[in-house]
C-alpha cells in the first residue's frame, strides 16, 4: 500500500470506492462472474481492465469473498489485464490472443508509433476494453504486438492493413512463442519540494512553477491514478500515478525523507 511521510508518518491512500454508474456497473459485473464461476465451476473472465478497474476488480472480488483468481495481459509487464476466474479441474478458455504487426516500411522511413497503431485499431470500431497492451520491443523495429480479445484479434488480421502512412501485415501471434520483451530503461528522478502536496510534486515533475501546475490541475487535466483530481492540495502518497493531459505521465517512487535545507525528497519516473 502506498505511504507518505508528510504530514502522518503511516498515511495510506486507500481504495477509492466507486465513483460513476459505469465504475459500480463494473463492480456488479465482476461480482456477477464469480457467482457464475463459483456456482457452475466453469471459467470466466472479464475484459481487459486498466489500473484502475484493476483495483475496483479486486474490491468487488473481496466483497463476493473470491480467493482462486489472477489478472493477465500477456506479457509480464503488461498494464491492461484480464481478470481470469479458474476454479479448480475447470476447462481453462481465456479468450487473451496477440496479434503481430509487421510494418513494410522504406528504409529510413519514419516508423509508426504506439498512438498510430492505436488510432488505427480504434478506426476497426474496436471497443477500448476489446485491446490490451500495445508492444513495441526496441530490439524489433517495425514491429508491434497487440494484445486483443480473441475476436478482436481475428478482426485485427482480417482488416488492419495500415498503421498511419505505413502498409503492415497482421497475423496471430501464438502466447507460448512470444519473445521476451526488453524492460524499458526509465531515469530515475530526484527533486525537493516544500511540501507533499500535488502542485508543489507537479512542479517538480514537470519542471514548470506551482502557478502553471496549479493551472493543469484546475482545468480538469490531472489524474492521480486514473482519477481526475482538482484540489492543488491534494496530498500525494508513494506508489502514485500522475496523469497530465498533453504533457505525459509520472510514478512517483519513493519519498526518501527531508534534504538538510528541510524540504521533502521526492523519487520519480517519467514514463
């Protein structure tokens, strides 16, 4: 659980219950799937969920006192998950496939990006929750691995033909071969603030002044994770996930203590 030292030396920021209809209808719905796999002793499975859901998921899982379950997306790195409800002597049928993009690019030609690749995806009228992780291994240029429901990824192979200007060929991508993807390197960040609260952590993170970051949070364009946030003294906790609209996204790692000028020490990630 994510902890803060400033302003109580064993703060926690806890679950966050949900908060719209389509965040209880979530709920409702996982809870429905361990009834389902727990009364008939089949195999259930969710869509892909983000961090976020993730978290609502689990929630759900422990009201309806769920304890045989796992969340998957392909890959261990993997950010969208399935959950995947197995009971025991169950015939296990996760619907999780990959597609492989190959792009038939130039040589030098610029290559496409993950938010080409999305954009086409999405241009399939595919739902958000059909698509898991979109990989992109830097030691194989020109190539993509999507992580797609399994008739997502039929879809995918039947129709993408191109990822922004760049023709490509799409075909299914067995989940025992697939390669083991490189971790990307990430810089490890250090800053001082003078206090633990979001515009201050903001500032710091995007090298900007509290004004401008004060500014972002109240346009609406900050989440902490995956929640939208509009309070600049929002206190911030280890283990934190900042999203700016327009400007990326940061892990806020640890909080080592107070520097001798006794400002707070923060750890972070851009990533």
């Amino acid at each position: 659980m994510a902890h803060s030292i400033d302003p109580a030396p064993h703060a926690v920021r806890g679950f966050v219950p949900a908060r719209t209809d389509e965040e209880r209808f979530l709920m409702r719905h996982i809870e429905d799937l361990v009834r389902t796999s727990a009364s008939r002793g089949i195999a259930r499975y969710s869509s892909f969920l983000s961090d976020r859901e993730q978290d609502l998921a689990k929630a759900a899982l422990n009201r309806a006192g769920a304890m045989d379950y796992r969340f998957d997306g392909g890959w261990p790195g993997a950010e969208r998950k399935l959950l995947c409800l197995e009971p025991e002597d169950c015939y296990p049928a996760s619907p999780l496939a990959c597609v492989r993009l190959t792009c038939r690019a130039l040589p030098g030609a610029e290559l496409p990006a993950h938010k080409d690749y999305l954009g086409s995806l999405m241009g399939l009228e595919l739902r958000r929750e059909a698509l898991g992780d979109i990989v992109l291994p830097a030691d194989q240029p020109g190539i993509a691995y999507v992580f797609a429901l399994e008739p997502a990824a039929e879809l995918i192979c039947r129709e993408l033909r191109q990822a922004g200007h760049t023709d490509l060929t799409a075909a299914m991508q067995p989940l025992e071969e697939l390669p083991e993807f490189p971790q990307a390197e990430r810089e490890m960040r250090t800053a001082t603030v003078s206090s633990l609260r979001l515009d201050a952590v903001l500032a710091a993170m995007l090298r900007c002044s509290r004004g401008m970051a004060a500014d972002l949070i109240g346009a609406g364009r900050v989440e902490i994770n995956h929640l939208p946030v509009e309070n600049v003294h929002a206190p911030v906790y280890e283990g934190d996930v900042f999203t700016v609209r327009g400007k990326g996204r940061f892990g806020l790692t640890a909080l080592p203590g107070k520097s001798k000028k006794d400002r707070s020490i923060i750890e972070f990630f851009q990533y």
